[in-house]
C-alpha cells in the first residue's frame, strides 16, 4: 500500500501530539518499592601474610556446608604471575577451603587478571559473616 503526503499528515500530527502529551500517571502497582533492609556489609579481611592479596566477606544465608559459590575477582598486573596458583582460606582459624579457579583474561605480562573462583562456602547461620583470604601459592599441577 503506497501513502501519499496527504495520507501521512494526521498520521505524523497524532504521532507529535502523543509525544508531546504528559506521561500517565502511575499506578499503584509502579510505585517505588521500599528499600530492602539489609544488614550492613561485613568487614573484608586484611592480608596477613606475605603472599595474602586480598580478601572477600561472605554473607550466611542459613544454608549448608559446602554450596558452591561462583566470585568473579580482578588482580592488578604480576599478581598472580604464570605458574602460580590461589588458596583460599577463613581469615579466623586459617582453615583451607575448596575452590577451583579459572583464568577468564590475562594482563600483557601474562599474568592473570580476572578469575572465575569456585568455592565451597562454609555452613553460616543467617546474617553472620566470614571472611576470606585470597593467597598467591606456586601451582601444584595445575598452573593458572
């Protein structure tokens, strides 16, 4: 179907008048909803040891010992340099937990910047938190 200018007129004047009118109203249901009340975000561990490079702050959500727990970490350049790998541990009692890691990029100098960290997360009532030390180890094995 070919329009004419004629034909397009009140098509294009009804499209700049709607345009041009206020937004509606909203409804009820559009209404801002009311911030949620979350505790407030948990100390992050500082670095204890030489090899320490940062830490994490875990939030318990009541559930069980060992739910795997994805984290995206960025590292600056040389941190975690070829051939070496991570362990992660609780800041108090330094006990170890599992986790399996993958380099998503690298820096120039080939070391890793962002990695994929897969971990166990401990069993942590709801609302209490743990924190988490991020080391540089030499690999075993498998190399980052």
């Amino acid at each position: 179907m070919k329009l004419t200018r004629r034909e397009l007129a009140p098509l294009t004047l009804s499209i700049a008048a709607a345009c041009a009118s206020p937004a509606p109203q909203a409804s009820a249901q559009q209404q801002r909803q009311p911030p949620l009340n979350l505790p407030p975000p948990p100390p992050l561990p500082t670095p204890q040891q030489a090899n320490d490079l940062g830490g994490l702050a875990l939030l318990g959500d009541g559930g069980p010992a060992g739910a795997v727990m994805l984290i995206g970490h960025a590292f600056p350049p040389g941190a975690v340099p070829r051939g070496h790998g991570l362990a992660l541990r609780l800041a108090s009692g330094d006990r170890p937990i599992e986790a399996t890691l993958q380099v998503l990029a690298r820096h120039s100098d080939g070391s890793a910047r962002t990695v994929l960290i897969g971990l166990a997360a401990p069993a942590l009532p709801r609302g209490s938190h743990a924190g988490v030390l991020i080391a540089r180890v030499p690999a075993r094995g498998g190399a980052l």
